[in-house]
C-alpha cells in the first residue's frame, strides 16, 4: 500500500498540482486520527518517509513526576531508564506495529486523497473563473431544466448554472445551443465554486462594445455609462478621447456592421448610443433618445425638468415609462417630462 500511496501524491502533485508535502500533513493527521479512533486516547505520531516510501508509527508517553494516566504518561525515572537525556514535560516515542493499521491506514489515505483531488479540482476551478471575472464567456447548453428553467452551461473548464432569473426574458434555449454569457461573481464555496453567470447584466453589453469596437478596446473611445432592461432595451453613452473619431458612429460601424454583431447575440434588444456630455444638461437631452427635446432645465442638485414637444411626449417616456426609467438610470438624475403647452 505504501508504494502505492506515495505513487498517488506523485500523480496528484504532477497532474492537480497540491504538493505532496502538504497532502503527507493531511494523511498523517488523518492516521492519527484513525489510530485514536481504534485504540483509544493515545497519543501516536505517525510520519511518512516519501524517499523510503515508508510509514512509522510511534507512541508518546509524556515524562512526568507522577503518573496519573499509563495510557499517556510515564514517569522520570521510568523514562529515564529508557534514555538518559529526558526530563519531565518532554516525551518518549517508542515505534508501536498495531493489528489492523493497515487497513485503517489504506481507508484513511484514500479518504484523503479523495478530499485533495476535490480540492484540487476546486483550486483549478476557482482560479479558471477568478480569471475570467467581468468577462464574457462562450458555453455550450448542456442541460435545461423545464422545472425551475434553469440552464446547466458547459464552460470548458467545468459546468455551471445559468438561473432562470439570469436569463434574457422571451429566449428559448436547446442543448447544444452556445451562448455569451457575463461572469458577475465567483464565491468560493466547501462544494466548489459558485460562478453566478448572466445574460441580463448590463456588464455582458459593456464587455460585447469593448470587444467588438476597437476604439473602444483602444481607448480612444470611452463608455461613461450603460443602462439596461434585458430583451427590451439599453442604453450606452460613450465619449471620444480623439477629436478625430466620432464616438457613436465608431460604434455603429460602416452599415450598422459593428453595433448589428451585438444586436443578434442580443437577440434583437434595441440599443440607444448617445453622446455622453459634462453638461449635465446636454447629457439628460440626449439620453432621452430617440425623442427631440425642446428644452432642459435643472429644478435641484439632481433633478432636471424636461420639455417636448406634444408628439414627441409619448417617445420620451416610452413604453410603460422605459426610455424616461432608462435614461434617469443612465444619467443618473430623476428627469421630469412635460409637454410645451
């Protein structure tokens, strides 16, 4: 057995990269424990020898003047006897062979290294997904879950779940099916990690302009803000850092190429590209888009009052009030909106 489990901390180390000095501390506390469990309150210390690929077990017996408990104790001059150099408070090891080690020994490594490979597995995981925080991903649906309608997503490093409550509301989704999805959190947890994962985050459209624009990649063209109600609509404003580049067309692309690549992985979703402006008041105009605003005019520290014109009312509020709720998100102002008459 011993070759054997020394053979098996190679291959962890080598394979899931936990050391092997560490998994030997958790197979010797786990034999100690083993041991206490059959024999009683002794005190063991059991060592592994990786170069002889031996395993040793020795009693303690703790030097004392009187003693009290056999199991655990000897005295001075018992030990003494044994061997000169001990004095009371230190310990006398003598190597113990006990009837059934072995077996106890085989069940309690191999628990241990089941644990290390969890770990392993988990350590590999968790690092994989640390590095793809605020990122996209492409995964491929393994599973759909018609009860809670949930989505089981194979990542390429492990699977995970996509909650219903995550998932663009009116998307149909098929095994085999591969989508982007935005990578919110990653909580490390006693099972693995948890990797929350989303399609209605505003994060997965803010990732999909900073892939797909190049000014945007660059620098040259920056996102100041994005607002979103997922499979209806978003809004982003964006500025220019290059007096020579236009923000939105950059993002809209020659034919509307640029800004149409996002609007199928979306599946549709309108998306409004407005300029982004220091003024406050220039910026609360035209995030209301695409309605013409007559006027603007600041009521408080945060709060603007906004003048349309009669037919241009029902725009700038939008469907069920989306594009006023859209814009007050984005500026991050309440906007009141009145007619000119």
């Amino acid at each position: 057995m011993n070759s054997e489990l020394f053979a098996a901390l190679d291959q962890l180390e080598k394979e899931k990269g936990i050391p092997k000095d560490y998994m030997l501390e958790k197979i010797e506390a786990a034999l100690v424990s083993a041991f206490k469990k059959e024999y009683g309150a002794v005190n063991v210390r059991v060592v592994l020898d990786p170069n002889k690929k031996d395993m040793k077990v020795y009693q303690q017996l703790e030097v004392v003047e009187e003693v009290t408990d056999p199991e655990t104790q000897i005295s001075l001059v018992e030990a003494k006897a044994k061997k000169k150099s001990l004095t009371i408070g230190s310990f006398l090891e003598t190597e113990v062979k006990p009837k059934n080690f072995r077996r106890l020994s085989a069940a309690a490594a191999k628990s241990v290294i089941i644990q290390g490979i969890r770990e392993g597995e988990r350590k590999i995981m968790q690092e994989a997904y640390e590095n793809k925080r605020e990122e996209i991903i492409t995964a491929v649906v393994s599973k759909v879950d018609p009860d809670t309608g949930n989505i089981v997503l194979e990542t390429g490093t492990s699977y995970a779940t996509l909650l219903r409550n995550e998932q663009i509301p009116g998307e149909v989704y098929h095994v085999n099916d591969k989508i982007k999805v935005y990578v919110m959190e990653v909580n490390p947890e006693s099972r693995g990690p948890i990797v929350k994962l989303s399609r209605v985050h505003p994060g997965l459209v803010r990732r999909m302009f900073e892939l797909e624009i190049p000014e945007i990649a660059s620098g040259e063209v920056e996102i100041m803000g994005v607002a979103r109600e997922a499979g209806s609509r978003t809004k982003i404003s964006v500025r220019s850092n290059d007096p020579d580049i236009e923000a939105v067309g950059a993002c809209i692309g020659s034919h509307g190429m640029r800004i149409n690549s996002i609007l199928e992985e979306l599946h549709g979703e309108k998306i409004d590209i407005i300029n982004y402006s220091d003024d406050p008041l220039s910026y609360v105009a035209a995030a209301l888009a695409p309605a013409e605003v007559q006027a603007v005019t600041q009521v408080s520290e945060r709060s603007f009052r906004v003048v349309v014109a009669t037919d241009q009312l029902s725009l700038a509020i939008g469907k069920e009030g989306q594009n006023a709720r859209l814009a007050a998100k984005l500026t991050g102002f309440k906007i009141d909106i009145k007619t000119d008459f």
